[in-house]
C-alpha cells in the first residue's frame, strides 16, 4: 500500500490529483478469466474490448499476451493497427463503419461482424475495389426482447434482411459466413445463459456444421466494485455455463465452434486507482465541505456515480479532529460535482483520498471540461513512479485541432 510521503513525491512532479495504474492486477485478471474457460473447453479466444479503456501502453500489455483487440470505430481500429497488433485478428464491430474502415479491415483480413443489411451492401460495393479471393465475416444478432428490453445493435433474427442477409453472403462468391455474435449488457448468470442459448439457436438453423465461431460479446461481472455485489457472478460459473450449452450442442471435439469473448470492465475495472488532495476544507451551513483537486468526471464514466473513497492517507502534521460527514467535492463550477456525500471521516486540507475501480471507462469518456485531465502513472514496489502512461493534458492537447484561434 502506498503512503503519504510517496503520494507527496509524486504530487510535485505530476499534480494533486492523478491515476496509477496496476500491471500486475490486469496480467492476474487476464490470466483468471482465460483460464477459466480454457479448463472446460480448449477452443476459447478472448479479444479485449478497446473502448473500455484504450490507454495505448496497457493495449501493449495486452496484446503481449496473445489477447485479441476488438474495436468498434474507425479510430480504434487504426490505433490497433499503430501499435503492430495482427490486422488479421482484430475483431471488427459496432454499429457504424464507414467505407475506409471497412475498405482497410477487408484488405486486412480483420474480422468484420456486420451489424446492418446496409454494412453488408457496402462491404459487397467495395469488394471490386480490392483483390480478395475470400474473406470471412459474422453477424450480430439481435434476438428480440428480453426483460422488455430490445437492442438496437444488430440483425432481427426473425426478420427478412436477416435471411437476406445470409443468402446474399452465400451467393457472394468472396464472402462466407463464419460465425454470429452477441452482446447484451446484462451480466447475470440467466442472461448469459438466454444469450448463448439464443446463439445455438440461430447457429442450428443457418449451419450444417458446427460454424467457425460464436462470438458471445462482453459484459461480464469482473472486480468491478470497491463494495462486491450480491448478484456478482464469478468468471468460473461464466464459464462453465458458455461451455456447458456449446458442449451440449456441439459434442464433438473435432466439430465444435471457437468461442470468442469481448471482455472490457472484467479485465481493467480494478486496475486503476483514482488519488486526488484536499485543497479546502469549509463549513456551509450544517454541511461540511472538503473541496478536492480532482473531481467527478474524473472518476465516475457518466459523471452521476459518487461514492466514498477506498482509501485515506491524512496530512502526518495535521491535527487530530473528531468524525463527521463530509460532502467531498470538485473543481468544476457545477453543482453536482460531488465525489462523495456524507463520507464518514475526519479530514483536513492536505489529505489524500483515493478511489479505486476507475479502470473502466473513466479515461475513454472523461469531457476536456474546464480543465486537463490528469495523468495516469505506473510505479514500481517501492511508490515511485515507473513509467508515465499518460501526461498531464495540456492545453495543446485540447485545443490542437481547433482553428482561427487568434
């Protein structure tokens, strides 16, 4: 556990508020949740999902251990590809693809679940423009609702472009139908089994064979919480539920599907602890306010999730004061830039709070709202700082791309 005096080193050269980033906790988590599935069943592919957290130097970490990317925009795609992943691996999805993401990804070899007639009729437009002899592709299904939920990402399974679209794949002579994925943002166990059974389902009815893939998306209960939830399901009983239903349905070893998987959160969401110091401490009426450098939108993905913090490392030569509640609060001039409400503490200016669990979206949708954000740092066993992931924004980085300026 770091201590004030590191948090105190580090605050002069980086800033009072900044993230640290655990290399050891995401090698722990990737290996848990790959072998978990891979005990039960050997053909299990596990590609990261990029727009959970896309800090370029951990997608290295990643890809180093033979994990997948899987990116949903044109943006994400180009840095897999910047980085030297294998074009040929990546997994391609999401609901918007346009024509030169598309074009690239088809030249490639990458894997491109479509997720619209139209994306299909475009990937068929584009196909003399390139010289491919073949390529393989998917499908994301959309299976109706569920919970009187409907998505809006995918094909109708039930509908006519669904079929069409597997009739113009198979009258195409280039494209072939490999696979179907899902993905549902439910993470309990009865979703995930509705989703895989749904899968098999729609895998019977269009192959005569087992296909080459299903791809079953994310949305997997990781260490996602600073407080574990009742309902949290462990990456063992994922597992032996996926592969339980693809093995019972597929019985033969030499006729059984890849199972790919597209998790994000389950992997980094405990990576990241968030530190930031009390700059003010007032009393405004009968509420006690501990103003903090950071602030919410640098630790809540929607700005709307305050919670205490996890850790508290006080100030060594302050005073000692009695307990109370305390609102801990932002920098930002909004109202609702509160971090914590009624966290139960004795604080004063100086201290160090932390939060931690903030390695899940918090970077990827942090607005540049009236100020840079902080950097994210990496440390060695002894608090110092090891390698710099992210520097502190300046104002270049935020207003580069802008123009007229003067």
């Amino acid at each position: 556990m770091i201590n004030y005096d590191q948090l105190q080193k580090i605050s002069k050269d980086y800033g009072d508020s900044f993230y640290i980033f655990d290399t050891d906790q995401l090698k722990e988590n990737i290996e848990l949740f790959e072998n978990s599935f891979i005990q039960h069943y050997p053909k299990v592919e596990v590609a990261y999902s990029y727009k959970t957290n896309y800090i370029p130097a951990v997608l290295r970490i990643i890809d180093s251990l033979k994990i997948s990317p899987e990116v949903v925009s044109e943006m994400e795609y180009d840095l897999a590809s910047s980085l030297g992943v294998k074009l040929e691996e990546i997994i391609y999805n999401g609901p918007v693809k346009n024509r030169s993401s598309l074009k690239k990804a088809m030249i490639n070899q990458s894997r491109i679940n479509i997720d619209s007639i139209d994306e299909l009729n475009l990937m068929i437009e584009i196909l003399p423009e390139i010289n491919l002899k073949s390529l393989e592709i998917g499908i994301r299904c959309n299976f109706g609702s569920f919970r009187n939920s409907v998505s809006r990402f995918g094909i109708d399974v039930k509908s006519e472009e669904f079929e069409l679209a597997i009739q113009l794949i198979r009258d195409n002579g280039i494209l072939h139908l490999s696979g179907f994925h899902c993905h549902l943002p439910d993470r309990d166990k009865a979703a995930v089994e509705w989703r895989t059974k749904q899968l098999l389902d729609v895998s019977l009815d269009t192959f005569e064979n087992a296909p080459k893939f299903l791809d079953f998306g994310g949305g997997f209960f990781g260490s996602d919480f600073a407080t574990p939830r009742e309902d949290s399901v462990s990456f063992e009983e994922y597992a032996k539920i996926i592969t339980g239903l693809v093995k019972s349905v597929y019985p033969n070893a030499n006729d059984q599907p890849w199972i790919i998987l597209e998790p994000g959160t389950a992997l980094v969401a405990n990576t990241m602890n968030y530190w930031t110091r009390v700059v003010a401490v007032k009393e405004i009426g009968s509420k006690s306010i501990a103003v903090v450098d950071g602030s919410i939108h640098e630790l809540s993905p929607n700005g709307r999730q305050n919670r205490n913090p996890t850790f508290q490392l006080r100030h060594s030569s302050r005073s000692e004061s009695s307990a109370q509640a305390w609102q801990v609060v932002g920098y930002t001039c909004i109202e609702d830039d509160y971090l914590s409400k009624d966290f139960f503490s004795d604080i004063s200016k100086g201290d160090f709070l932390g939060y931690s669990h903030v390695g899940s979206y918090n970077i990827v949708m942090k607005p540049p709202f009236i100020r840079p954000a902080s950097p994210i740092l990496e440390l060695n066993r002894n608090g110092e700082v090891l390698n710099v992931f992210r520097e502190t924004q300046t104002i270049s980085d935020i207003f580069a791309g802008f123009r007229n300026k003067d």
